[in-house]
C-alpha cells in the first residue's frame, strides 16, 4: 500500500495508523462483516447475527413508534470524521433532517480554535503548509506533529536544515518539544495571557509594524490600553514562565523573518481556548508577518474547498431548511442520554464514523447512557467499538477500499480522490446504502433520500467555482488526487483582505461579545482544588492510534506500549510513588489505572496521559475520557477536555 511520490505533502509516505490499512482493516480477521443483533445485556457484547432486511425492519418498526409517540426529536444522530469522505461523512444528514431528529454540533475537533481565528481574522486559511519551508522563526503553539502530523513535520525539518529555529509551546514535552531548539512550557490553559504578554512587549518596545497596523487591522488603541494588565512580571504569575524567556519569545518572534505560529487543536481544548486563538492570530498582524511567504499564521484548510466544490447535494434540501430542530453538543452526550430534564428524552440512538464511549468527555456519563435499557442503540462499524459492545443492532461498514468517495483536507490544498478497489467483503455496505434501506423501508419517497455515492462525487466536482478550475471527475479519477487552483503564491493577508476583500484583523471588536480576547482561567471550586490537586491532560501521544482507531488492534497496541502517566518527581515524591508504579488516577467523575512515568514531561503539579485507549481493554474498564469533564469551551462548543484535575494513588 503506497502513496504517490509524486504528491508535493506526503511524499510517498504514510503515517503507522494508515500505511498497512488494507490488512489492519479491510481484511482484519476482527472486522464485523455481518449485521448483528444484541442476546446480552447492553455493554456485555453478546450479539447473534441477523439479515440486512430483518434488522432494518425491525429498527423501522422501533423508530414510527417512537416518531408517532415521542417526536423525531427523541432521534440522536452522533457521527465524526470516520474516513473523513465527504460522501460517507454526510450520510444520514438528510435522513434525519427530513424526519425532524434532533441535531447534532460536532465541534470537538476545531469548533474553538476556528471562533478565535475567525474574531480576529474573519478566515482560518493562512499560510500553506509547503511554504513552511520559508519560515525562519517557526512557533508550533500546542501542537504536536512529530506525532499528529508527520508529513508537516517532515517539511518543518527541511526549514530547520535551511536555518529555521523551532520553539514549542506546550505544557507537557512532547516527542515534538523534545526535537525543538527552544521548548517553552507554560502552565496549562494560560496561552491567552501568554500571548498578550508578548502583545505587551511587542508594543512596549515597538517592534511592531506600525504601518501594517494603520493599514489593516482595528483596535489597537484599546488593544494598547488592555495589554497594560500583561506585563511579562503579570504573565510570569499567571503562566508559570520566567520573565525573561516571556521578553525573549517576544523578541525573538518580533524580529522573526519569516515568523511563523502554527496552531492546531491541542491548544483550543481549554476552558479559555478559543479566546487563546484569539489572541495568538493577532500577533503576525502586529508584526506584519503576513508580509512574507512563509510568515504569518497556519492552521486548517477548510475554506479552500468551500469555494472549490458543489456541495448543492450534502447541503440541507431547501424545503427542510427552514426546520429548527433541537441542537445538542456532542461534548455533552452523557449528559443527553441521561438526562431527565430533556424534552423529548433520546430514545433512539444512532452512530458511525465515531466512538464517543472512548472519545468523548466524562465517559462513565455516557456509558450510563448508553446501558439504558429504554434507548435503541444502532451503531456502523469496522469492528465491535466499546460504543458497538452497547448497541442493539450493529451493522458491517465499507472501508475506504469499498465504496466511492471524495476526501477534502484538514490542512492543505489537496483533494483525494476514493474509488472502490474491491467488492464490499461479507455483508459490509456504506454508511449511505444503510439510510437508503432504511428510508425505502420507512416508505419515504423523497428523492434526496436515494442520492448514490457515486452521484454525490461527480455533483460535488460539477462546480464552476475558480478554486475547482481545471479538475473534473475524470481528471481526478486518473490523477487520483489534485491540488485545488488556486493562486501560484499563497499569501493571503499581505495586504490585508481579513475574511473578505478590504476586510480588516480586528485587534478589538465592539460588535463581538466578548470584544476583546482576554485570559479568563476557569474558576475551579475550592473543593475541586483541594481534593484533586494536580490539572490532567489527556492528549494524542499515540503514534500508533487515530484517537481511539486502531488501539484494539494488537500489532498497534504492542507498539504504543503501556499507558503511562507522566508526572513530575515532586508530585510523585509527595505521593511516595516510584517511576514503573501502578497507579489509581482519579476524581468525581471516574477513575483509570496507569503506570507512573517519571521523566519530568511535565511541571509540578501537572499530570498528562495518552487519549484513545479502549476502556474495554484497559484495567478497571476505564480510559483517560473517563476523568474529563464535559464543559464547553468560550466560544466555538468544542470540549475544554483539558480542564479536568485528579488526585493519585499508587496501587
Ligand atoms: N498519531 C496520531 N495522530 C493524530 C491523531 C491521533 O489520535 N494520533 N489525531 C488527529 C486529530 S483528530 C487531530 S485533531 C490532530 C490534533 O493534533 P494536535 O493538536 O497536534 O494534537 P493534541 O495531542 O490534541 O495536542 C497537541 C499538544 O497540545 C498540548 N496542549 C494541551 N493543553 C495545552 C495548553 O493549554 N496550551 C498549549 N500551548 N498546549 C496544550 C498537548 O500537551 C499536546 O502535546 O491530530 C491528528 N493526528
Ligand atoms: N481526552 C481527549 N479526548 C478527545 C481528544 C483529546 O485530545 N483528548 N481529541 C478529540 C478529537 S480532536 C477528536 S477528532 C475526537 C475523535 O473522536 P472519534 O470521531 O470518535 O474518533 P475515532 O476514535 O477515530 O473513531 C472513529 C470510528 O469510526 C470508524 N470508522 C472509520 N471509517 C468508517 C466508515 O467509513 N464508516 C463507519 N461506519 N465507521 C467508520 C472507526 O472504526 C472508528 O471506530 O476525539 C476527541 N476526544
Ligand atoms: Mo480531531
């Protein structure tokens, strides 16, 4: 299984979760090839199987009982990236919109970091990822890519070999802080008021660009005035950093030529997160960055192909739009399925392309949710998912060599296209095939129904918008991928134009609330911080998993090794815990069992462990969502998974 040398970001490489799917997936002796319906208790993951027609018959049978009874809204739809095609992504979207489900926000992976870029910058697309190559003074801001990001990193240490210096800003040391030249390490949750410290002495010792300010952004009057609270002294208390390093990063980024901040979303999963992306993209607009190839800010690519596709048969059918049914957060599932106070309570359950047993926030909620008994659970799948083992139907998913697809980018320019290779193995059909069966058993006629995968590639590339130029369904089927048109030199705020033509980075906002990023910690009770005193990051170390893909598979697994938590000597010492320990982590919300690593990978007082391990296969049934809260971010709805505080006992 390779990838195309020829294609300018991957370079004939593939990451570990992705390089052998075929077998790790595809042809996995574990993958599920047959629909099954549950004989055991809910969780226990006693299935027998059960035809395509029968099961959906059943559910069909289950779901105008509870339409006719409880309203479409007592439907959850729960769905994330999966294989991260558009195609099998939307599936269901129309499905559910026609039957009045409730909806669902999917903005745990994005949701903050994109509302502080866009306050500040009105668009996230920044600098490109190839023109990294440019940058001199590169700052991975909370962002780890030696593991999340491989081939960025590949092009991050070709700009190091030209010249560039590395810093990271990251509480915990990373495999990535490990390779920097410089790695900085604030308290968790801080950044906001990090970056306006160096606002402070950006502006204190004028090294900002004065004219790219008068010419392109608002506010800096009152960005002047509010940075006055965020002296380095200031910053120092609230981040934990010493004075002069604060100064120094302040310096050193200011004279940055090409000066380049890269965030992603390891630094947005904080109670204060967007405000501190927020913050963060103000800085190459007072320092006119964007001026230079290569300078400026970096972060996601989503823009580009919404002016490049043709998403008129993934967008909601017009007669359907003016529905306003119930929202509900995926951060807050637990919460949704137990509620008592939600009118009309879920009663109907249904995921693919995601495993929130694992994934999401405070995890025992949302197995409480999931073992009820009065709640019909369907989940698609590649394999038996902690969130399957609940389910009371389980159908077999394609994988990306069965069915049709077109894939977007997180963060570059480049569209994939997904033809089958094989036949579907066993009983395996699309996401979409399941919600065309179920809508024909239904007797619904609607022909937005009954879209096939292959008439929502070919209608997606119909498109006669510039960024498409060039690229149809036969050329990209050749090609098999194609960068989108656009422009030679991608240099987007040069001159300004934030968000639209003439559009300016807003420094302060009058019409936003609130309208200015200001550093707001999360008020943790006195009682929180008594019994749980050290803060808890659970972040993606594992190079060997997509957050909880691959981690049941035991040649990934055996790689990754044991979960470890890292914490600090003193903590540990206090605790009278030695490094290799067996350890108890815990709070209010659950606890999970790890082996003490004592590496000084974090400051005192700060503990981190890996994200993604199935609870089914971890001691005591539990894994790091299970200590996390399931608290919104500032602004955005994404999860402030990082705000969680634990206490820890040798066992
Ligand atoms: N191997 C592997 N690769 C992946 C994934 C995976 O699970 N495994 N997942 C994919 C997905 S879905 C995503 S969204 C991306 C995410 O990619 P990243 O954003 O790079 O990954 P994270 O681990 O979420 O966070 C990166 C770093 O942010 C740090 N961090 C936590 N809190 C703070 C804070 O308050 N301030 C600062 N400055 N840093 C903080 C963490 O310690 C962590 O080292 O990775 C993708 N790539
Ligand atoms: N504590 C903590 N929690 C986190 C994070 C963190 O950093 N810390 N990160 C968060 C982030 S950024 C993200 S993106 C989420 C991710 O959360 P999830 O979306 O739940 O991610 P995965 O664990 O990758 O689960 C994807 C599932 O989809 C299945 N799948 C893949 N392709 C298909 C398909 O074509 N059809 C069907 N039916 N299924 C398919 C896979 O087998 C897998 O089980 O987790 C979040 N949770
Ligand atoms: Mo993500």
């Amino acid at each position: 299984f390779k990838a195309p040398v020829e294609h300018p970001f991957t370079a004939g490489k593939l990451c570990d979760k992705m390089a052998n799917y075929p077998t790790d997936v595809t042809y996995s002796p574990n993958r599920l090839l047959h629909p099954l319906k549950r004989i055991g208790k809910k969780g226990e993951g006693k299935f027998e199987e059960i035809t395509w027609e029968k099961a959906i018959a059943e559910i069909n049978a289950q779901l105008q009982i509870i339409i006719k009874e409880k309203g479409g809204e007592a439907i959850l739809p729960f769905s994330y990236g999966g294989n991260e095609g558009k195609v099998q992504i939307g599936a269901g979207d129309n499905f559910f919109s026609y039957i009045g489900a409730t909806q669902l926000e999917r903005s745990i992976c994005g949701g903050a970091v994109e509302a502080g870029i866009m306050a500040t910058n009105g668009q996230t697309t920044g600098v490109l990822p190839e023109d990294i190559i440019h940058g001199r003074y590169l700052v991975l801001w909370g962002t780890n890519p030696v593991h999340s990001n491989q081939h960025l990193w590949t092009i991050i240490e070709k700009a190091r070999a030209k010249g560039a210096k590395l810093v990271v800003i990251d509480p915990f040391q990373s495999q990535t802080a490990m390779q920097a030249d410089w790695h900085i390490q604030p308290l968790p949750g801080t950044d906001t008021a990090l970056a306006l410290g160096l606002i402070y002495v950006i502006l204190n010792e004028k090294l900002q660009d004065q004219e790219y300010i008068d010419k392109y952004t608002t506010g800096i009057a009152e960005l002047t005035k509010h940075v006055e609270q965020y002296s380095p002294q200031a910053v120092a208390q609230i981040t934990g950093l010493n004075e002069a390093d604060i100064t120094q990063l302040a310096r050193e980024y200011a004279k940055g030529s090409p000066a380049l901040i890269r965030v992603l979303i390891g630094l947005e999963h904080q109670a204060n997160g967007a405000s501190a992306a927020r913050a963060i993209a103000m800085l190459p607009a007072l320092t006119g960055a964007w001026k230079q190839l290569g300078g400026g800010l970096m972060n996601m690519t989503y823009e580009l192909f919404g002016d490049a596709l043709n998403y008129q048969l993934l967008d909601t059918p017009e007669e359907l739009k003016n529905k306003k049914n119930r929202k509900i957060n995926m951060v807050q599932l637990g919460k949704a399925l137990t509620s008592k106070d939600l009118n009309p309570a879920i009663h109907a359950f249904f995921v693919f392309n995601s495993n929130p047993a694992v994934t999401m926030p405070n995890q025992n909620l949302v197995v409480k949710g999931l073992e009820r008994e009065d709640l019909l659970t369907i989940v698609l799948e590649h394999f038996l998912t902690d969130t399957a083992r609940y389910a009371d139907y389980v159908f077999p998913a394609t994988t990306a060599l069965e069915n049709w697809d077109l894939l977007t980018s997180y963060g570059t320019p480049y569209l994939t296209f997904n033809e089958p290779a094989i036949e579907p193995l066993g009983q395996s059909k699309p996401n979409t095939e399941f919600f065309r069966l179920l809508s024909k058993a239904m007797g619904f006629t609607e022909k937005y129904l009954y879209h096939t995968d292959l008439d929502i590639v070919k209608s997606l590339l119909d498109s006669d918008k510039p960024y498409l130029k060039g690229i149809t369904f036969e050329s990209l089927r050749k090609t098999g991928w194609a960068k989108l048109n656009i422009p030679e030199k991608w240099m987007p705020h040069t001159e300004g134009n934030f968000g639209k033509p003439g559009g300016k980075c807003k420094l302060y906002d009058a019409g936003q609330n609130p309208p200015i990023a200001d550093y707001v910690p999360f008020a943790y009770s006195a009682e929180d911080l008594a019994q749980y005193p050290l803060h808890l990051l659970t972040v993606k170390s594992t190079k060997n998993f997509l957050n909880s893909t691959r981690a049941n598979h035991e040649k990934h697994t055996k790689k990754e090794g044991k979960p470890y938590l890292d914490i600090h000597e003193a903590d540990a010492k206090l605790r009278n815990i030695a490094d290799g320990d067996e350890l108890k982590v815990f709070n209010q919300r659950g606890e999970v069992y790890l082996t003490a690593r004592i590496k000084n990978k974090v400051r005192k007082g700060v503990v981190c462990m890996p994200q993604g391990f199935w609870s089914s296969l971890m001691k005591g049934g539990s894994s790091a969502n299970a200590l996390t809260h399931d608290l919104l971010t500032d602004m955005g709805g994404s999860a402030a998974l990082q705000e969680a505080r634990v206490e820890v006992v040798k066992v």
